[in-house]
C-alpha cells in the first residue's frame, strides 16, 4: 500500500522512522532543520533490543562498521573503594552499541537516502501543520511551502516545537543536569560496559562510544552552582574521587582541557502521542533520565510499531489508536523502571540508601537476579508485573539489613526511622507501578486520538 508520509526531524528517530516506513511501502520526505547535526548532546548507548531494531531496518552493519563498538552490558560500583556489580546483556540477545551521535545519525542519513523512496532535506524548518477539519493532512515550512501527506511523522525532539502546535501539554519535571565530558584510551576497569560510578552527589555513568573513546555522563543536582569553573571544581572534587584510576586522571585532564557541555535533565511524560493523521515518536513523544540509556532503544520501538500497524492498515485512524496503544505498554514500564532505578542510585534521604544498599545485596546474591534486572534496565522484559516482583524481593533485603542494625546494637530510634523511610519510599514506588499498570489497562480501552485544535494555540 503505498501512501505519503513527512518526517519532521532527520535526527536518530527521525531517520529510523523513514527507514521503518519505507520499508512498508511508504514514499517518506524527511525535513531536517539543521544543515548538519544537532550540535548539542545526544544519546549514544544503543542496547540489544535496539541494535537488532537496527538490523531489522537495514543499518545495524553500516554504524559498526562506522566506528560503533560492541557493548557487553553494565558494571555498577556502589562507592570508591567496592568491587563492580557486572550485569551482561541476556545470552542470545546480542550486544549492545556505543557510537558517537553526529557519526551515527550521518551513516543513518547516508545509507537511508539511498533508498528509492525516501528523500532527505536539511536546512528546512517546519512551522505549522496544514489541517483539513480535524485532520493533519501535511506541514508548512517557513518559507511558505507546504508538503501535503497523509500522515505527518513528528520527531523533533524533547524540546519539541510541533508538540504544542497540536494541544499537547506534557508533563514536564526539571530532574537535574547532566555534563558530557569525554576522554580518550581503553581505561573502563570493567571492559565494554556501561559503568555507573555511585557515592558522589549524583551517579557517573561512563561507556564505550567508540574505539578508545570513553564519554562520562554525570549527574549534577538542580541546586548545584553553574558554570565552567563551577562545575570543574565540583566534578573534581565531589565527584571524581568515585571514579577508580586511571579513568579518574583522565577525567580531571579533561575537565581542565576539553570543552564540555551541561544540558538539563528532564523527565517528559505525554498523556498521547497520535492524531487523526499525526504521531509523535521518540523523544517528541515523551523522555526520561538518561541513566538507563533506554531514550533510542525506546524511539527505535516507535518506529517499528508505527510501521507495522501502518503498513497492515494504512495511516488510519484506527492504525494510529493502535500505535498509540502498543507505544504506552512499552514506554509506561520504562518510566516506571528509569524513575524508580534514578532515586535508588542518587539514594538521597535513608529509604532509598537502604534500597539501594538492597539492590547490592540481591545482584550480588545470584546471576538470575543481576540477569533478571538488566533484562527489565534494557527492554528486553518489559513487563510490569516483573518489575513489581524484583522490586518486592529487593524490599525485603533492603528490611533485612535496616533490621541487622538492632543486632548491631545501633540505637532504636535511628533503625526505626530507616525503616519508616524505607517503607514509605518502597510502597511509594510500589504504588506507582500499580497505578501505571492500572493505566496501561485503562489505555487498552480507552485510549483515544487526540483531538487537534483547528488554530494554533496562544499563549
């Protein structure tokens, strides 16, 4: 079935989208702002799930063969001096993908322009949608033209400058600011994982991203002070001491020679993402912390079920309730896994410390458990009930070791108060997975397409 599709966006989803439909039968016009590449950073960390998206579209062998590396899974080390947690990727599942952005999303344009039934453009900034009743039936761009098309593809990002133009007003919560810092030389203690450095303000996460090319991503609270030689003097001394050497030095030399980027960190949550002859993916569809390096193994989702309920139906209503519908049962449990992992990890009043000092205790205990959680970090079990039941049975480690604390004969009142924290956050969490599991049902049903305004909506 042949139909006409426009990619506002010729980023990572974007391209993927292009590549995904086309696939399907769609003629696909991609209109990129940039003349290039956003110059800001993005994602680079690509799991399983993703990297066999990406060879199921066609692209997988061009970015290794680009400079992308094969990554094997994670290591977490709970505090300067401890030995890292290793959790692989699940055996079968293949590895993972670390690969500089700019080089990614350049190889992804070069090798899906070459297909007869995509065409790419940069330098064109889109501006509106054109609407016919209450359907989006193209866009306009700033110089006036207009691209009419049955259905419109929205992959500009989180910041997303179509999003509004369609009455969608996400949730949004400032979570803090991550700085990208990079170093050169083979010196992740751990080998081809992403290694998340605790015990600092925020975590450190550090991976492969090509050969010899480490980036550091660290979290910095929303209070800390900004600037360069604020965040040079708080990275150097809060935060690098977590860092095992020789990766430490390193770091510091960059601090003090490399540029460097701060970006905020938010959390975006949409409560729909498709219109009658509109979707949003990626990104423009919704975003969490970036700790768990899920944001292009989610896009990469989108876009393959975008294109397989589309290439059955066409871009119909009904098709795009459908997408709609299969995008919240995956991203909902990612929100819930990525929120819940983000405040163990920062572990910042007592109930978290003590589920985090369970979380050490249970991967430890066994490679089921160190396997079962990175199946849920990465995508690959996506189920919330299983969530629940890890998150239960690293509850009552965590109880167990707040309890240990009488037998240390530490003072009642403190061991009490860990225990109330502990409790409170944990049923926190627990309830918040029970509420979105309650949603997905409630989606199931009566999840509908958003209903477009006929104007653009004023501030």
């Amino acid at each position: 079935m042949a139909y006409e599709v426009v990619v506002v966006g010729g980023g990572f989803t974007g391209i993927a989208a292009a590549a995904a439909l086309s696939q399907r039968g769609a003629h696909v016009t991609v209109l990129e702002a940039s003349q290039s590449t956003d110059p800001r950073f993005r994602g680079e960390l690509i799991h399983p799930r993703g990297v066999r998206a990406l060879e199921q579209l066609g692209l997988k062998d061009a970015l290794f063969a680009a400079g992308g590396v094969a990554v094997k899974g994670f290591a977490v080390t709970p505090d300067a001096n401890a030995e890292a947690i290793v959790l692989p990727y699940s055996d079968g599942s293949g590895p993972g993908l670390g690969i500089d952005h700019p080089l990614m999303v350049l190889t992804m344009r070069r090798e899906v322009a070459k297909r007869a039934n995509v065409s790419i453009t940069t330098g064109v900034r889109v501006v509106d949608f054109v609407r016919e009743g209450e359907r989006i039936v193209g866009v306009k761009r700033a110089d006036g033209t207009v691209h009419r098309a049955d259905l419109v593809v929205v992959a500009d990002g989180r910041q997303s400058k179509l999003r509004p133009l369609l009455g969608l007003q996400p949730e949004v919560k400032l979570l803090s600011h991550t700085v990208a810092v990079a170093v050169q030389g083979d010196l992740l203690p751990w080998g081809m994982n992403g290694h998340v450095f605790l015990g600092a303000p925020g975590p450190i996460l550090a991976y492969p991203y090509g050969a010899g090319k480490i980036r550091f991503c660290i979290d910095v609270p929303v209070g800390a002070a900004k600037g360069k030689a604020a965040f040079v003097e708080l990275l150097s001394t809060k935060y690098a001491p977590f860092v095992p050497e020789p990766l430490r030095s390193a770091l510091l030399e960059a601090l003090k020679t490399e540029p460097f980027e701060a970006i905020a960190t938010h959390s975006i949550s949409t409560e729909a993402c498709a219109a009658p002859g509109v979707v949003l993916v990626g990104d423009a569809g919704g975003c969490a912390h970036p700790l768990t390096a899920s944001g292009m193994t989610n896009a990469l989702n989108d876009v393959l079920s975008l294109a397989k309920v589309v290439g059955s139906n066409g871009p119909s209503n009904d098709a795009l309730e459908d997408y709609q519908r299969h995008r919240y049962d995956f991203i909902r449990m990612r929100e819930l896994f990525t929120d819940a992992l983000y405040e163990v990890f920062r572990a910042h009043d007592a109930g978290a410390k003590s589920l985090q000092a369970g979380v050490f205790r249970y991967w430890r205990a066994s490679a089921r458990s160190r396997q079962a959680s990175m199946d849920i970090l990465s995508g690959e079990d996506v189920r919330t009930s299983a969530f629940v039941a890890e998150y239960s049975r690293v509850f009552g480690l965590s109880a167990l070791d707040v309890l240990a604390s009488l037998r240390r004969r530490e003072p009642l009142r403190a061991t009490a108060q860990r225990f109330s924290s502990l409790v409170k956050v944990s049923f926190g969490r627990l309830e918040g997975a029970m509420e979105k599991t309650a949603k997905k049902v409630v989606d199931r049903y009566r999840l509908k397409l958003h209903r477009v305004p006929a104007e653009q909506p004023r501030a």
